[in-house]
C-alpha cells in the first residue's frame, strides 16, 4: 500500500510540475476546500453514530380538529394518495 501511495504522489507532483503557477493557486485552494469537507464529513458520521436521541413525541395530537372526520385507516390512504 505504501508503493501506492508512493506512485501516487509521484503522478500527482509530475502533473502539478507542468501547470503554470496561478493554476498552482487553484489546485492549492481545491485541496483546502476537499480537506475542509473531509473534516465535516468526519466530524457530522462521528457525531451522528454517538449521538443519542429519544424519540420525540411533538407531534402528538396534530390532527385533533380532524379526528371526528376520519379514521386512521381513512387518513392511511389519504396519505398514500397524497405521496
């Protein structure tokens, strides 16, 4: 794994020798911005594996005013109709 990462890096600094200096800036600022999102994309999977929430019930209760209109198995295929 080592000689591949090796190869990589030798392909890549090959390339980057060619490229004329302002496009240096840009590679440069492209890596930045993928080194950024990396972070976040660590940080986010790894907040959202040890986070530990209960479900919550704020919704109960939403659909009091229609109760005496439908059943539950009426508002079932109304809501499958509606998707």
């Amino acid at each position: 794994m080592q000689k591949t990462a090796q190869l990589f890096d030798r392909k890549v600094l090959r390339k980057l020798k060619v490229l004329p200096e302002y496009k240096k800036e840009e590679v440069l600022d492209f890596l930045d911005f993928l080194v950024d999102k990396t972070r976040q994309n660590v940080k986010s999977s790894a907040g959202a594996v040890n986070q530990k929430t209960k479900f919550r019930f704020d919704w109960e209760g939403g659909l009091a005013e229609i109760q005496n209109t439908y059943s539950s198995v009426e508002l079932q295929h109304k809501a499958t109709e509606w998707r």
